[in-house]
C-alpha cells in the first residue's frame, strides 16, 4: 500500500524553561489562539499546546533554548487587517513585508524572540 501525506498536524516553536504563563500571555490572549490539553504523560514535559484553525501549535520549554529568527511558521488569516489593528492597540511590534504578490503579509517575534508569519491572500 502506498503512503501519502495529509497535511501538517502541528508545529512547535520553543521557548525557555517555566515560561508557559508568557506564552499562554502571549499565544492565547494576544493572538486569540485557543489553548488545548496536552496528554497527561507529555504535559509532564512543560510546554502548553494551542489551536489554531484545523492546526496546532506546540511551544515546547526547554533549558537550551535558541529562538528560531529565519525558520518560522506561517498562520493564514482571515481578515488581516483586523488582527494588524489588534496587535497595534496591544504594542506588539509588526514588521510589514509586502514583497509576496497576491498576499498581504507581516511578521512578528514571539516574547521568546521566534519569528512568525501571517498572511491572507488576496
């Protein structure tokens, strides 16, 4: 039988040990993304877990952390502009990028210093 992709379950971006309440800060309250239970033998491990659309994302905690500021995750959007204005009137730092035809686009830095994409096709 062969095999063949679905589609991406999940990504994880990292961040420093014992700073779930930043990220919870920061993924739930300020993006809006929902937080999900981590199975009770991972959840042992730190990190908090979110849903975002049809996807996840997982921070993971660790003592040997490095922000990834190239490699990044992009979440696509609905209504971009909304979620620009909110993360203004909330201080979050936006670095506009216009150069990808047919989207509208920015990045940001999570409080850990990971870089991340949004984006809405036009």
């Amino acid at each position: 039988m062969a095999y063949s992709y679905q589609g991406i379950d999940h990504v994880q971006v990292a961040a420093p040990k014992n700073q779930e309440d930043e990220a919870r800060a920061f993924y739930g309250k300020k993006l809006g993304f929902q937080e999900i239970r981590k199975p009770e033998e991972l959840a042992k491990r730190g990190g908090v877990w979110f849903q975002v659309g049809h996807h996840q994302l997982h921070v993971g905690v660790g003592n040997d952390f490095h922000p990834a500021k190239k490699a990044h995750p992009a979440f696509e959007v609905k209504n971009i502009k909304d979620l620009r204005s909110k993360l203004m009137e909330l201080d979050v730092e936006i670095i506009e990028d216009n150069s990808l035809e047919g989207a509208e686009r920015f990045y940001l830095h999570d409080p850990f210093g990971n870089r991340l994409e949004f984006l809405e096709w036009l």
